[in-house]
C-alpha cells in the first residue's frame, strides 16, 4: 500500500472515530439533561388538587415504580417522566395497593384515567408523556378525567 493510501485510510479511521465519539458524547449529554430537567419535577397540579411526586425517569426506576409499597401518604404519587410521547404498558406486578394511572400529554392535557387492582394484568395506557401513579379514588374526588388539563410543577 502506497504511504499516501495508507496516509487517507488513516485520515479515515480518525475522523470516524472522532464522529463516534462525538456523537456517544452528544448521546450522553442528552440523557444527563433530561434526567436532570425530571428530576427537578416535584409535584403534578390539577385544577382540583396537586400530588407531591417521585419521579422515575431510568429504565431501573419505571421498572420498580411502586412495587411493595403498602400505601402511600394522601396526595403523593410517582410520575413516570418520558422523552416522547406514545402508549405505554405498566405491570401491576408486585403492587401491593390499588392505583389510578392518569396519562398526560406533553402539554399537560390527561390522555387517560384508569383504576387498577393490585397484582391485575398489564395495562396499556393512553398516549403519553407523563404517567402519574396515585392511590385509587384519587383522579375521582379530585374530578381528573380525559382533558383535564395538569401542569408540572417544578422546583429550584
């Protein structure tokens, strides 16, 4: 191989390297700003009433959700933070308590409300960005259905 094709092929490799490592960076940029924006989420508002919340945005986090609890204080729940918004499925595998799963959109409109047993089956969900976990009967004495429209409450 003549040194300057050995020279271009070198080139090559470097600057595909470069672009890799660019774009893994780039990759892990985005996550640790996104995971930073959820974490500074503290509550979810509706127009009657707010719930205090943890927040689950890892793959680790969604996937315990609130298996094991045995309650949960009033007005407290676990919102499940997405980049995009789609249809989700949630495992009520594990869960002690009975919830109500309410699905938000991007904008904050509830795509969905649903009651479930604990230990039921899976649970497709409304397109969403958001789903919050509260204890059952909370969506219904609070008056959360399709269309009412949350805001993200965030902290400091």
């Amino acid at each position: 191989m003549s040194p300057r094709r050995w020279l271009d092929r070198a080139v090559y490799v470097l600057l595909t390297a470069v672009a890799v490592t660019g774009a893994l960076a780039g990759l892990v940029v985005r996550d640790y700003l996104f995971e930073r924006s959820a974490r500074r989420i503290t509550g979810v508002s509706f127009p009657g009433g707010q719930v205090e919340v943890d927040v689950a945005v890892t793959d680790a986090e969604r996937r315990a959700g609130l298996a094991g609890r045995t309650g949960l204080p009033p007005d407290t729940g676990l919102l499940f933070v997405y980049r995009d918004t789609a249809p989700r499925l949630f495992t009520m595998e594990g869960m002690l308590i009975d919830l109500d799963i309410i699905s938000l959109a991007e904008d904050g409109a509830v795509t969905g409300v649903q009651t479930r047993a604990a230990g039921g089956p899976p649970l497709p969900t409304a397109p969403a960005r958001y789903v919050l976990e509260v204890a059952s009967g909370w969506a219904a004495s609070h008056g959360v259905t399709v269309g009412t429209k949350a805001r993200i409450v965030r902290g400091g």
